[in-house]
C-alpha cells in the first residue's frame, strides 16, 4: 500500500516535468531540445522528446549523466550551460536538472539542449561588424599544418554564415560550392574530412565527393 503511494507521488511528479518539457519545446522550436528522462526505468529512459534535434526516440537509455545521478543521490542538481554537440557534430549548450521524490532519489531529469550552430550567423555578422583591419596583412605562403576537426567545422560555419544561413539550410549551390572550396583549399588532406563535412551539411559522404569533383 505505501509503495503504490510512493508510486503514485513519484508518477505525479513526473506527469507535471512532463507538462514543462513540452511547453518549453513549444517555445523555442528549432532551436532548444528538451528531454524529459524518466529515472525509474534507464533502459527506456526518456518519458518525452521535445523539438527532437538529437534524432533520439521515446523509450530510448539514459545518458551516462543520468545512470550517474541514479547511483549517486548526492550528484548536483543543476548541471548548467556544459558544452556539448549533437550526433551530426552540430555544438550545443545544455542544461539538466535533476528531480528527486520526496525521498531524496533522483527520479527524473529535465534536460535543455541548446542549438549554438543556429547563432552562428549573428555571432560572425556582430564579429566583422566590429573588426579592424591593418593596411597590410602579412600571408603565407603556404600552410602545412593539419586541418584539424575543429578548424574544420569552424571554417564550414564561417562560409554558411557568409551567405547568412546555417550549413544544414544551405541550398544545393552553396553546399557545392562550399565544398569545392574547401577542396580546393586543402581540407580534404585530413583524416576523416569528407564524413565531417557530411555531417555538418546534413548530406551523405558520397555527395560531398560528387560535389567536389
């Protein structure tokens, strides 16, 4: 009898997150996940998927930060503003907080996954906005160092945000021209070039070689 008690309050609990996962979604579609993790089951954790940007489903595990707080109930709370990235490599901001019963045991978690690629426009728009520039800049002649991953996400962003979009909104063109720069500036030399820029994209390996022949 006081399980089910106990049962009843914990569902109660989660059933009002879940009302706060879906209004919050609502209220930045495209731009901020919220993920509501249903504790008491981390096999088929997540209770409600809202403005799905990670391709996650209901029903699928918890993460390691929730099997994390459900070993230990002293974990933190709040984990706030952690950088993090998308499975397609797209950089986010999050959020998690964790809710506990009137026992003390984490039962559920709110989490806020924060888009940043979106803001990349604005964020290079503001940039050169405010930039100086002396008479004379000094070029090399050649580069020999590695492209390295991040060098290369950074460039694909900087190129979208010069047309004033994201990599992903991209029209045809532009991503075929995108990568036919980049080819030609040497980035396809590095390990694992064509399946990041795939990613970043949102187009298959083999079209970013299409693309850059």
């Amino acid at each position: 009898m006081v399980k089910d008690v106990v049962d009843g309050a914990d569902e109660h609990l989660i059933g009002e997150a879940e009302k706060m996962a879906v209004a919050l979604g609502r209220m930045f579609p495209g731009l901020c996940e919220v993920v509501l993790h249903d504790l008491r089951d981390p096999r088929h954790a997540i209770r409600a998927i809202e403005n799905n940007l990670s391709g996650r489903r209901v029903g699928d595990s918890a993460t390691e930060l929730g099997l994390a707080r459900i070993a230990d109930p002293e974990y933190p709370s709040v984990i706030q503003n952690y950088p993090n990235r998308f499975p397609d490599g797209r950089p986010a901001k999050s959020t998690s907080i964790g809710i506990k019963n009137e026992a003390g045991e984490y039962i559920a978690a709110l989490c806020l996954n924060l888009d940043v690629s979106v803001l990349s426009p604005v964020t290079l728009a503001l940039s050169n906005l405010v930039a100086t520039d002396t008479e004379h800049r000094e070029q090399p002649l050649e580069n020999l160092r590695d492209r390295t991953t991040r060098e290369l996400r950074r460039t694909v962003e900087e190129l979208a945000a010069e047309r004033a979009a994201t990599p992903r909104s991209l029209s045809r063109q532009d991503k075929k021209a995108l990568v036919r720069r980049l080819h030609r500036d040497g980035y396809f030399d590095s390990r694992d070039a064509a399946q990041t820029i795939a990613d970043l994209l949102g187009v298959s390996r083999a079209t970013v070689y299409n693309y850059s022949k």
